[in-house]
C-alpha cells in the first residue's frame, strides 16, 4: 500500500467517529473534537500502526480502530499544546487552534473526550482479548507520566535554563518519540506478533521519533508560516533550548541521517518486508513541513 492509500483509508475510518446531530446536547463538543482530529496532517502514527500490523503478519482492517485511537490521542496532546497556559499558538495546520474557534474550556474538554475514546476505540475493537490489552497498555504507558505528559512536563519545568543534549533528549523522547514507538509497537501487538518483531519495532520508533524531533527544530528555524501551517521562529523567541542550538544545522541533518539509517538496518532483524517504512523513514528526514 502507497502512503496516499495508507492515509485514504485512514481519513475514511477517522470520519465516521464523533459524529453528532443537532439533537444531542453536547454535539458542540463532538464538533469540536472533530474539528482537530479532522484538520489533515501527516497520519504518521496511525499509518505506522497499520504497516507494522500489515508485516507482522496481521489484518489491517481489524486494527483500523488502533490505528484511529493513537490519532485522537495526539490530537488531544496537539489541542492542549496549542492551549494559552501551554504554547499559546493560534495557529495548527493552517487553522485558528481549537481554543481560538471554541473557547479554552470546550478545547480542553475537547482534548479530555478525544484520550478517552482513543482506549475506547482499542477496546471496543474486533481484535482478539490480548491483542486490544496489549495496545491499550502500550498507550496508556506511551501518553502518561513516563511518556507524552511526562515529556511536556520537563519541557515547562525545565524552561529557562540552558538545558545538555541528554536533558533535552530526556524531553524529546518522552514528549515526542513515546508516541512514534507506541504506533510500532502496537501495530505488532495487534498483529500478534513475536518479541524480536516488538523490539524491533520500539528501536525503529525511538529512532524515527528522535530524528523527527531534530527536522522540527531544523523547520522551525529554516521555514515559513505558510509551509508549516504554524507559526516559525516560536523556538527562538520563546529562548527554548533546541537541537539547532546544541549541534547547528550541519550538525542536525548529520544525526538525522546517522538515526535514519540505525532505524531502517534495525527493521531488517525482524521483518521481511521493509520497503514501505525505509521510504516512509527517508521522506520524513527530507520534509519540509
């Protein structure tokens, strides 16, 4: 499957979910919740559940709901991102942020009802009893305190001081790279797959997460408002401590092509099929948005 196909069927599964007519009295919140999980973007997360799921062996129509969980569950941490007590943007994707169309008290709630329903789509899934257990528990560990949470917690509470490139990793991998493992990792789980396919997949994550982070800092120096759908520069006039800052550009682009490469050699200890994910992992150290 192409990543166009990929992400087809993942827009057609997404929009079925939160519908709400007129009738329903908290159907402003349903609208709401949609208005983010609906915005575009990348679908990476949800598109690396269904290609591990897919080279695990596994059905990718049964782990749809797996795939449309971990999407709703970053797009509460994108809703709640954007919030004026987090990074304050009015901007995301190249639309006013939730708080801005809704009101900072729907938007919270907004993103509260999405991270609910994402382990409400796992569990109410067709997958085998196990199969749902483990990419719930995946989850949960990959957004709570050691995880997503945890990350953005260490980001607010380490503001403004200069931070060594393993505080800054301690941050990154949490806050972003928690949530690109758990996608690999429960595509496998999902799958049913083995404990050399699961490792596998968590070292790839860990590696792409890594790398992606590192672009991010890169983009938000080198692009434009218009190419990023979001405001450039924030990193800079916030004094926020960045890979750009730590290693320069050159520097960057370097690590990002040592991470990619680790991350595309550790696919091929597990699985047969890798062609998908080491050109899905190339065009993400090459974007330009």
């Amino acid at each position: 499957m192409t990543v166009e196909e990929y992400k087809s069927k993942i827009e057609a599964a997404l929009e079925k979910y939160f519908l709400m007519g007129d009738e329903f009295p908290q159907a402003k919140l349903g609208e709401a919740m949609r208005y983010s999980l609906m915005a575009g973007g990348k679908r990476i997360r949800p598109m690396l559940v269904l290609e591990f799921c897919r080279i695990s062996g596994g059905d990718v129509e049964l782990a749809l709901p797996v795939a449309c969980a971990i999407e709703m569950l970053h797009t509460y941490s994108l809703i709640h991102d954007d919030l004026p007590c987090m990074d304050d943007d009015e901007l995301r994707r190249g639309r006013p942020t939730n708080h801005v169309v809704y009101g900072e008290c729907t938007a919270v709630l907004a993103g509260d009802t999405l991270q609910a329903e994402a382990f409400g789509a796992i569990l109410r899934s067709r997958l085998p009893a196990e199969s749902r257990a483990k990419c719930a528990e995946i989850l949960a560990g990959a957004a709570g305190i050691d995880g997503m949470c945890g990350g953005q917690y260490l980001d607010m509470s380490w503001e403004g001081r200069e931070l060594s490139e393993q505080e800054l990793t301690e941050i990154n991998s949490r806050k972003t790279g928690a949530l690109l493992v758990a996608a690999c990792q429960m595509g496998v789980a999902a799958a049913g797959g083995n404990k050399l396919m699961m490792e596998a997949a968590g070292h790839f994550g860990a590696a792409l997460g890594m790398a992606f982070q590192i672009r991010d800092d890169m983009l938000d120096v080198l692009s434009t408002n218009e190419e990023l759908g979001k405001p450039v520069g924030s990193d800079e006039r916030e004094n926020k401590n960045t890979y750009m800052v730590l290693m320069g550009k050159e520097g960057c682009e370097k690590t990002i092509a040592k991470l990619t490469q680790f991350a595309k050699d550790i696919l091929k200890e597990a699985f047969d099929d890798t062609d998908f994910l080491c050109s899905l992992a190339d065009s993400l150290a090459n974007r330009n948005k």
